[in-house]
C-alpha cells in the first residue's frame, strides 16, 4: 500500500469555511504544497518548519486513525493540506471513506487535477488572489472546473477566494465571471497569523468581514455570492489543532 | 389580487443562519406569528409594537419594492417572519419569484403545512425549544416533515433548533432522532436582545458558540450536524435592517 506524508489528524471538531461551514468533521492535513502563498496560514505544511512531525501512513493507517480519535461520532471527513491533490494515490483513502459512507471535503488551489476528485462530496475550488503572490494558471483550471462540470459534479463543488484587499476583490469578480455557473464563495482573509490576543482578533476579523459584505452587497457584478468569515478564527483565534 | 402584512422588506444582504449562511439575500419579512417565543428576536412582528408600521402589499407590490430596492443585484430572497406559513396566498408571490429564478429561502417553525412549501429552494424549519416556553405539536411537523419528503425535496429542507441550554440541546437531540433524514443545524441562541454594547455582545455570543461547539463534538448521538452562529449579529449587533 501506499504511503502518505500526513501531518495532522484531529476532531471532531467544526469545519469553519466554505460550502460546509460549520459541519462536524473530521481533519487530515498532508504535508507538501505546489505554491507558496504570502499569507499561508499553513505553511508549517510546506516551509520545512513541522518537517519532523510529518508521518508516513497508508490509507488504512490513516483510516484506522480517525476511528481511534472519534469512532462512531463522525460522518464526514475534511482532507486539507499543503496542497492534497499532489497525492494521486489518495485515491485509496478516498475510497475507504466512499466505502463507508462517510462524506469527504477537499480543499486544494486548483492547480492540478486528480480523477478522484470526482467521488469527493464537498470539493472546495480555492484560487489565489494577487496577495499571495502566486499566480493561477487559468488553462489548467479551465480544464480542471470543466471536467467536473461534465463529470455531474456542480452540486458538489464550490470556488472560494480569500479577499485581503481591493485587488483580490477584483480578481474574485474575475473568477466568478469566468466561472459563472459555479457557486462562489468570497472569505475574510486573516492577515494576523501570530497574534495571540484572541479578541484583538476577532475584532479585526469581524471589520474586515463588514468591510468585505458591504462592498459585495453594493456590487451588482456579484448578485450571487456567499460572503463568509472563519468560523474557527472567531473562536480559537490563531491556535493549531481544533 | 390577494394583500399580505408587510413589516420588512430590505437588502441586498448577507443570510446570518441557517443552511445558505453567507449568501446575499434580499429580505421579506411578514407580520403575525402563531407562537410568542420567550426569545422572540422578531417580536415586533406579533406583539403590537410595530403595528404602525405594517403596509398592505400584494405580491406584485412586493416584487416592484424589491426591484425598487436592487433591481440587478440579487438571485436569493429570504421570506421571514413571524410565521410566513400563515399566509396561504403568499403562494401568488412565490410564484412570481420562482418564475423570475430567483431562488428563495423560507424560515418557518413547522406548524403550518402550505403546498407552496415544495418550491421553495431553501426551507428551514425551525421547531422551538423548551426554552421558547412553546410547545412543539410533533404529529403536524411529522406530517409536514414527511410531505416534503414525499414531495422529493430532501435536499432543499433542513431542520434548526436554537440552543440556549442543556434543556434546549437534549431537545435538539430529540429532534434530530426523529428526523434523522433532514439535515440538522444548531444554533446558538442570543439571550441579550437589548444590549448596544456589540463588542460585549459578539464576546458574549462566541462564548456560547464555543460552549455549544465543545458539546457537540463530543457528542456521538449527534455525529452529523452544523453548528453555526448567527453572522448578522456578529457583524451589526442588534440592530434592525440589516
Ligand atoms: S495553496 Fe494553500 S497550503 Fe499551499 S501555500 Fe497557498 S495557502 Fe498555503
Ligand atoms: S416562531 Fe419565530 S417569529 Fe414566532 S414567536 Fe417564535 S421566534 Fe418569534
């Protein structure tokens, strides 16, 4: 079987953004990412910081894992990253939580595609605006949104942008123009990543998410958007792990 | 054509609850209620105070007001109350949505069955807790829960309880063993409808987020459930029309 390099396995606990916000669920991080985003709020994943906490585990590793933690009280599973969709063997993983009915979200950036996105249930398409510094190669994510349209997929799967500034505004309203017939999600993002004063936080999260809704709400090139905050950001500020 | 009580008709703004949480919406809210909930949030809707303020619309007028408001700028209504289950004619102003495609979402605490129930998009049905002071007539909501199902709409109903305390969560629970089917959303109540201090508020309604997270997580009789805040009273407190 193959291996995975895996570097957290936590829940239950509330997924906090996106399509399924607020869903009890399960979390699995890989390690390793394709970008390096300015304001990763994982880059322990990638940047070589928690390279000693990585764990190699096969997909019944992992699965016998989540059951340890949270067996019988948990039917959906969240597999995040890094960047998940490097793992083309995730397909096995993927397939003992299809095989046990339990619902599985994916979050990656789009950059490239895996054939098991198509048995995911909550496939968050994420591409990064301006501030990250990255930019998005549109080919492959026209293909990527392309396939999935035609594979039946468009109840399951969403585009989501973390907007920092009004430049990020205007590459979202891009996205969700090319885009038009995904459901789109515009998130706060959080530029404090290391700030340990929870209610400063909070305080800075909630003018921002005003700031973002008023400027979407006023918008009529975005009549059809969700505008959401982090939900575990709000509540556990900066912390790793819940 | 038919006139319905009109107390509210505002937006574009975000959905703060419930199963399309963050979507911009333009809000409809009806007056009169069948219940007098402890906590009503919307009391001016049935207690008399905001009796001044009803207009008598029909669904025509309703739809204008609307285009008046955001012609352009929105795909999503929300019908709010009181209890807009009341108003079996308000089948007229469904219909007038439904052939715009415009999407809508309804909130209703599930102790009127209309047959206009089954277009629409988004169908909260929120039975109340203990802590309402109501009570919950379970042989109505089974026969509305099962029509819908009958109806084939599972995918566009969900079910919300307001949690204020352990009594209200074991009610939840019960609920949602009934209705194991329908999707299950908690909701942390707002036990301060009065305060203008927000900053205390948002602190106040984190805490109990995270009192009613922290239960629910490790609750395995509740394996599959969103708990969400309500965003509208994070981003603006108490205040109306927003
Ligand atoms: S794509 Fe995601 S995990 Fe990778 S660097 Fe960007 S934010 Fe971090
Ligand atoms: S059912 Fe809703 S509107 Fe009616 S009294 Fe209760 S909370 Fe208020």
């Amino acid at each position: 079987m193959n291996k995975f390099p895996i570097l957290e396995i936590f829940g239950p606990t509330i997924q906090g953004e996106g399509m399924v916000i607020g869903q009890k669920t399960m979390f699995v991080r890989t390690a390793g990412c394709d970008y390096s985003c300015a304001w990763c709020d994982s880059a322990f994943t990638w940047d070589g910081s928690a390279k000693d906490d990585i764990v190699s585990m096969t997909a019944s590793d992992i699965w016998e894992k989540l059951n340890e933690l949270a067996k019988g009280n948990f039917s959906h599973v969240t597999i995040s990253g890094g960047n998940p969709a490097l793992l083309k063997n995730l397909q096995e993983f993927v397939k003992i939580l299809n095989d046990n009915q339990i619902r599985i979200a994916l979050e990656t950036q789009g950059s490239v595609w895996q054939d098991w996105f198509l048995t995911i249930d909550d496939l968050t398409i994420s591409p990064k605006p301006p501030s990250s510094k990255m930019v998005t190669d549109f080919q492959v994510l026209d293909k990527i949104i392309s396939r999935l349209e035609d594979g039946g997929r468009k109840a399951h799967i969403s585009l989501k942008v973390v907007v920092f500034d009004n430049k990020d505004y205007e590459y979202a309203k891009m996205v969700a123009r090319r885009y038009s017939n995904i459901q789109m999600f515009l998130q706060v993002g959080n530029d404090d990543l290391s700030t340990i004063d929870d209610a400063e936080l909070t305080y800075k999260l909630l003018n921002k998410y005003e700031w973002l809704t008023d400027k979407t709400m006023a918008d009529s090139e975005l009549a059809d958007v969700k505008v959401l905050p982090q939900l575990h950001t709000l509540l556990w500020g900066n912390k790793r792990g819940v």
